[in-house]
C-alpha cells in the first residue's frame, strides 16, 4: 500500500508539473475588416488609389465604421474621387460621413467650413499669390499696402507737404490677417497627386478660412489698397511682437534720409508766397461796383 501511494503521488505531480507547462487557450474576439487610410488625409483630398487599405479590427467597435467581413477592393474602389470633409488620421477607421462625392461641387466649399467659418476669395497674380507655390491646407497672412498721402487732409503748410507723420511719407504696408488657412486655390481644394498637377503654376483667386470680422475686414482693405498673400512655416509658432506696420521711410534707408535732410533746410520767404512773385511790378485792376467800371493801378512791393 505504502508503494502504491508512492507512485499515486508521483504520477499526480508528473501530471501537475506537465499541465504547468501548457499555455491556457484564450479564446479570441471576433475580427472584422475596417478601411483606414495609409497616411494621413485632410479636408480637401480628394481620394485616390492606394490611399486606403484594410485591416483587422475588433468586430464589437467596427459597427459604426465602413467593414466587411472579407477583403473587398470593390467597397475602397467606390471612395476613388470622393473629397475628405473631416480630416483623417493614418491607420484609424473611416466612416461614411467623413466624405463627400467630388460630383457635389456647388456644396463643396461649404463642406470644407469649419462651423462659424466663412470662406473669403482673393484675386492674386504671380507677384501677391506666392508664385505658385500656395496649396491648399497651407496657412498664410494677409498683407495690405496702401498710400496714405492721398486718403489724409492736406495742408498748405509747406512743411506738411512734405511730412505726413514722423515716420510716413507716402505708402505703408501692415498684416491685417494672420494664421489663416488656404481652402482652396483656383478651382482645386485638394493637393496634386501626380506630377502634372504638382507643376507650379499661378493662379488668379486663393480662397481663405476665415471668421466673420475677418472677412469684413478683408471686404474693406480690398477697396483700400493692394492686397498680398503671404505663405507661413508649417511650424505655427508664436509670431515676434511689431509696430503693427511698416512704413515707406523704414522700408528704404535712402528715402529715410533724403526726407530728415529735406526737413533740415529752412523755408524761404518767396516760396512761402509764390504768388507775390510772379506778379509784374506795376499793373492794374478793374472795379466793378454796380453800373460803373473803375480802374485802379498798383504797383507790387
């Protein structure tokens, strides 16, 4: 007996020590397919091959997400050409309400607007547009230039036709917009895919997310002067404190101190009454007072 319950207890920790051994089955979760984009997309892309992929996700979340239960490429086929309305983030699922058909072209911009956005075009050329080189998604300011001598009162001073301010002659150029993201440019709300469209190439309008005030804003100082687009770093960092704008006499060091020489020199009598002048020394003038012409000759100092 006492062998016996030997080998009993031996066996039964043999077996103990084997089942310790095996590694306990975990039962897996169900799997389904949900498309998720490669890279990242933002508002604006417009959809095309290669953008999308499947891949494996937990089948209890991937309800609300575009899923099948097989890879199917005709279900990535059909978002070929449509327009990302909210921006995607590499490897996360995509949904239905995250596009919208290319085809809906009265309703795209309007799409692309943020809530509480207002979308805001300006006419550019090569030399205000950035050259060609503004995509859509970039962020850009907004500058405008005008000639303050001709919107100020004038005064006969001789002194004042010369000074505006201390500091301005002419013209001043000031950033009146900033930080704002481009929506679109030309026609196109997306960046080129293929080396055709990326060729850099001018445009005549550039199309600005911006608020209310903004746009107001923008609205005047187009009627106020000459308006340029401004490219930023796609690092948005805090921007270095200014005066607010730039003048004619801080643009050009030269201009600068014809002006401060200018203003040394005293002014002379004559020009301070040029019409004295000109008059000959003696001369005459008529009276007419009622029916009658009197004549009456002066002679001028």
């Amino acid at each position: 007996m006492l062998v016996c319950s030997t080998l009993g207890l031996t066996g039964a920790g043999f077996l103990l020590l084997k089942n310790r051994n095996v590694a306990p089955k975990v039962k897996e979760a169900p799997k389904a397919f949900v498309i998720v984009p490669q890279s990242d997309l933002v508002r604006g892309h417009v959809v095309g091959p290669g953008d999308l992929a499947w891949i494996e996700w937990p089948s209890s979340s991937a309800a609300k997400f575009v899923t099948s239960k097989k890879k199917e490429e005709s279900i990535i086929a059909k978002f070929n050409g449509r327009v990302v309305i909210s921006e995607i983030t590499a490897n996360n699922p995509i949904a239905e309400k995250n596009f919208i058909s290319k085809d809906l072209a009265g309703g795209l911009i309007s799409a692309l607007l943020e809530p509480g956005k207002r979308a805001y075009t300006l006419s550019v050329n090569v030399d205000t547009g950035g050259g060609g080189f503004i995509f859509p998604g970039d962020y850009v300011d907004v500058i405008l230039i005008q000639n303050l001598r001709d919107k100020l009162p004038r005064s006969n001073a001789p002194s004042s036709s010369i000074k505006l301010t201390n500091q301005i002659l002419n013209s001043a150029a000031e950033t009146i917009i900033q930080n704002v993201k481009v929506l679109a440019v030309g026609t196109k709300t997306y960046v080129a895919r293929n080396s055709a469209e990326k060729a850099v190439t001018p445009v005549a309008t550039i199309t600005l997310e911006v608020n209310q005030p903004e746009s107001e804003k923008l609205a005047l100082a187009k009627s106020m002067g000459s308006l340029s687009v401004v490219l930023r770093s796609l690092v948005r960092g805090k921007d270095a404190s200014s005066e607010g704008y730039i003048a004619d006499t801080t643009a050009s060091e030269a201009l600068n101190r014809v002006i401060q020489e200018f203003e040394k020199k005293p002014v002379s009598k004559s020009s301070s009454s040029p019409s004295s002048s000109r008059l000959p020394k003696n001369t005459s003038i008529k009276i007419y007072s009622g029916g009658t012409v009197k004549e009456k000759s002066i002679t001028s100092q």
